[in-house]
C-alpha cells in the first residue's frame, strides 16, 4: 500500500514503513537507522514486489562498473544489513527471499499494513464557532463520544483528560502512539447552527500517521446522542473491532435529548473537572438547569451527585449537605437508568463515605466498571476502596489500569499516591509523587503527596516545603490541616497549634472535617484529643473516617481500647 503526499511517497509492509523522499526506514513510526546501500536495496525490491531483481540490477543501480568495491561482499553485507533491521532470515523469509545466482524479490504483502486498533485516544473536538465561549460545547462531545467509544470492551479508551493535554502538546501521532501505547486517534470538529450539529471526525493509525476513514454527521440537537451511537458504531466497523449483543444494546439506547438540557449538561461537566469550590458552584448550577429543563435527564442527576460528593470529601461542605444528597441522587439515577455506569460509581462513592457500607460499594464499583470497562474515575476509586480495607495488591491493580486509561489526570494521579500511602509503599509513593508535580505543579493534590512521601522517608523539612505549597495554591482548609499535621510529626508544636487555632476560628464560618483534627492532635501526641475529635467524625459521618483501620497517620493510637472500638464502629468487612 502506498500513500502519496505531494512529492513524498511512503510504502507500508507489516508494521514497517519506507518513507523514500525522507530516506527513511521506519517501525511503528520509530526510525530505523539503515545504510545508504540496504535502504536503497530494499527501495528497488518494493518498486516491484514479488518480482525478482537480478543482481546484475542491483550491480547495475549501486556498484558501477567503476567501483573498486568487491561485488559480492558488498552485496551480502548489505542483504545481511537489511534483514537484521527487519527482523527476517534467509532460512525463513517474510520478506526478503534469495534466488540463488540470481538474485532477490519482495514475497511480504504490501496490502497487509499492520494498522489494528485496539486502543484509541480522543482528542478534543475543534470548535468552528464564531463564540469563543462555545469551546466547552466541542469539549463535551468529544468526552461523549470517549464515553460511547468506551462501552467497547474489546477497546482501550484513554480518557479526556490525558487527550487534553495531549491536544495541546501539539506531539507528531507517532509520538502519541509511543507515549500512550495506543493504536488510532480520532479528531475533528463540530460546528453548532440553529439548532443543527455538524461533526467531521476521521480515524488515524497513529503509530504510521495513516488516514484510515472519515465521515461527516448532522443532526439535529435533540438527536446529539444518536449521532454519537452512529460515530462509534461506524469506528467499529471500520477497524473490525467486536461488539458484544450487550455493547449493541448501549450503543443503540440513545434517547431523544432535550438541546438546552443537553447544552447545560456539557456546561456542568466543563466546569466539574476544574474541581475548585467556585467552578464546583457553577456545574451544580448547570446541572439544576438541566434537570429542571428535562427533569428524566439521567447524566445530568449523576453530574450533579458527583458534585456533592466531592463537598464534603474535600471538605468543602459537611457530610449531610454533601455526600447525603449525592447519595439519594445516585440511587435515583441508579433506578431509573440502571445502565449508566457514572450513577453506579457516584452511589458506591457515596455509601462508601456517608453510609461506611464498604459491601455496597464494592458491588456498584464493580458494575460500573462492568457497564464501562474503560471509566477510569471507578477504576481509581475501587482501588482506593480496596486500599481502605487492605486489599493493596488488587488496590494496585486497579489503580494500575486507572492510569493506562488517563495517564495524565492529577486526580487520578493523587488516587495512586493514595494507594501506595497506605499499602506503605513509600518508595514507590515518592516516585510516582515526584513525577505528580512535573506534571501537574499548579495542583495541590500533587504536592500533597510528595510531601507525604517525604515525611515518610524521613524528609522532614522537604515535606513541610511541599505541604506549604499546596497550601499557596488553595484556601481549602483541608490542606491548612494537612500542613498542621505536617508541622506536628516534624516536631514543630508550636507552628502545629497556631494553625489548629486558627481552623477553629474558621469552624464557625467554614466546614473543617474533625477527622483532620483527630490526625493533627495525634501528631501532637494529645491523644484524648484525638480520640474526642475522631468520634465527632464518626458521629457526623466524616468520609475520611474510611481510612480510619490503615491510615498510617493514626498508628500511635493502635493498641489503645478507644481506637480499637472506634474501628469495631465502622463495621469493616472482615
């Protein structure tokens, strides 16, 4: 197969490309570095495949008469050269075969460029819209169809975020195919008029950059998720990927959808990824919009359960303005829509940390991960789950496939520091940190964790660096208490208390989470206080009191009757 580019002509064998106007030799787009004398071998035997070219042609083409060199030799050398590059022999050739005496011919196949896709990236939609403020439009169909996509279990689907970032980057696809493993790449735009939708995607081999297949749809807005349905399906076919009788089924539940529904939807999930109290504000106002304007809105109810959670698990909101109304919205969704694996991982989140009902949790973490095997949030939090409860090795093997799915998100990255912390892998805590904060320096999760991890490698003033921070990047007073904390088990009390008093100034107008005050006053060594302030997280269900059996943090307090009870209270799983 060829593929012509104005003056420059590449031909593909395998997982092998010919790139003759660069001169280049190229497998799954790395370079191969190759001689002059076998490259230009291998270029006269592609010009007629399966035909022979005699020796005397290539005698002819490479040794003139006038050279000095020994024909022969040269010959072999070159022949030897050219099969080490593509891995063949003379005993069992796949594509260079030697006719004795007279010369070589091609036998591989070119139509056969190896071009599976079993993994795909997403990248952001352009947005051909004149307004500028319409960019979270062609963000948010780009995250639907990575949804739709990933319905696909015979597919790996990388999430959004990682595709973000890698839009962004402005990397060559071979680049991208190394970096991520992953076979194609789908891009386009959307173009959004009088209540029409207009999306262009094409499907690219990545690690050859090959335009495998192109369409454009339009649809009318309330038949958006139709048109997506219509996308995925067509991707399947076209790189012969399988779906199952079950796959069918989701991709061809697509309901009519309400447009300004659908609209505020994609507005309340743009905003839902920045995680900051403001930004968390305004997706829970985007998703109220969509549910009063189409009140059977499914993903819109599951958006707006998230946003509850994430309240009161950053300490943004107590448990029962939090995690108490993302758990009746996540059961709601749960039974009107029973297929969508976002309400599935928003309820198990939500009676993990409200109810401490750690075998309902892991029984809907597992049916979403079942409905969407590539919805990397339910990968990361079932690990975190398992962490919890002291399963590290199937908590690393879900946070492990977490990361292959989004490589690059900060909140699953501070998930993995999670799990490590607390299977007490601190060597590998303090690495995985490290790379944390040279990917994401302006989050303060990132620098949670490698202060974490230098505190328990013994880096005492590394750590109080780093807890610092996450403190200048955030007024959240759960990273105030977490640099009290620090303070305390560095030995310095007294930094330790003026913190802790002015979080209890705070209280009054701010929620701070008594579980924290439970960990700074055990670092503190009061240990009557801790355990006050402990029980008061039971009694208002604090979600860190999940952590309360392996939380490292506590160990000076094991052993003692009151912690022993506490942890009898939380009703682990045994």
């Amino acid at each position: 197969m060829t593929n012509v580019r104005g003056d420059l002509q590449t031909i593909r064998f395998d997982a092998f490309e010919l790139d003759t106007g660069a001169g280049e030799l190229r497998k799954q787009g790395v370079r191969i570095r190759l001689q002059e004398q076998p490259l230009r071998i291998l270029q006269m035997l592609l010009a007629c495949p399966g035909q022979v070219v005699t020796r005397d042609e290539l005698r002819n083409a490479l040794w003139p008469t006038n050279s000095y060199v020994d024909f022969d030799q040269g010959l072999n050398r070159a022949i030897n050269k050219l099969r080490e590059a593509l891995g063949d022999s003379a005993e069992n050739p796949r594509f260079v075969e030697t006719l004795a005496k007279r010369g070589y011919r091609f036998i591989g196949d070119l139509a056969r460029a190896r071009r599976e896709i079993r993994s795909l990236l997403v990248l952001p939609l352009e947005s051909l819209s004149q307004d500028s403020e319409q960019g979270y439009f062609a963000e948010g169909l780009a995250e639907i169809l990575t949804t739709t996509l990933a319905k696909i279990s015979a597919l790996r689907v990388l999430s959004r975020t990682t595709a973000a970032y890698y839009k962004r980057a402005h990397k060559t696809l071979p680049e991208i195919a190394r970096d991520l493993d992953v076979d194609g790449v789908v891009e386009g735009s959307v173009l959004r008029s009088e209540g029409r939708v207009r999306v262009s995607v094409q499907l690219l081999h990545a690690p050859t950059d090959t335009h495998m297949w192109a369409e454009n749809y339009e649809r009318e807005m309330r038949d958006i998720l139709v048109l997506q349905g219509d996308v995925a399906r067509a991707i399947a076919h076209e790189i012969q990927v399988r779906i199952t009788p079950r796959e069918e089924a989701q991709l061809s539940h697509t309901p009519v959808v309400d447009p300004e529904a659908f609209d505020a939807c994609l507005r309340g999930r743009y905003f839902w990824d920045k995680r900051t109290p403001a930004a968390i504000a305004q997706a829970m106002q985007s998703f109220e919009q969509a549910i009063a304007r189409d009140p059977g809105f499914s993903a819109a109810y599951a958006g707006l359960a998230e946003c509850f959670s994430a309240l009161s698990w950053w300490s943004y909101a107590p448990p029962e303005k939090g995690l108490a109304r993302a758990k009746d919205l996540a059961s709601r969704t749960v039974e009107t829509d029973p297929t969508l694996a976002e309400a599935h991982a928003a309820l198990a989140w939500a009676v993990q940390y409200y109810d401490y009902d750690f075998k309902t949790a892991e029984r809907e973490f597992r049916r979403a991960i079942e409905l969407d095997p590539n919805y990397s949030v339910a990968c990361y939090r079932f690990g975190m789950t398992l962490a919890h409860l002291g399963r590290f090795e199937e908590a690393i093997a879900e946070a492990t496939c977490a990361v292959r799915l989004d490589p690059l998100a900060y909140n699953l990255s501070g998930a993995v520091a999670w799990v490590y912390m607390f299977a007490r892998q601190n060597d590998r805590l303090l690495s995985h940190a490290r790379r944390s904060v040279e990917l994401h320096p302006d989050v303060p999760l990132s620098h949670w964790a490698l202060g974490y991890a230098h505190l328990e490698t013994g880096d005492l003033e590394s750590a109080i660096a780093e807890m610092r921070v996450a403190t200048q990047l955030t007024d959240a007073t759960l990273f105030r208490a977490l640099l009290a904390e620090t303070y305390a088990v560095a030995g310095r009390y007294e930094d330790a208390r003026v913190i802790v008093q002015q979080l209890h100034e705070q209280a009054s107008e701010r929620y701070v989470t008594p579980y924290m005050f439970g960990r700074i006053y055990t670092g503190l060594d009061a240990k009557d206080d801790a355990f006050r302030w402990l029980t008061a997280a039971y009694q208002e269900r604090a979600p860190w009191m999940v952590l309360l059996k392996r939380d490292p943090r506590l160990d000076r307090l094991r052993g003692d009757p009151r912690y022993e009870e506490l942890v009898k209270r939380m009703n682990y799983p045994s």
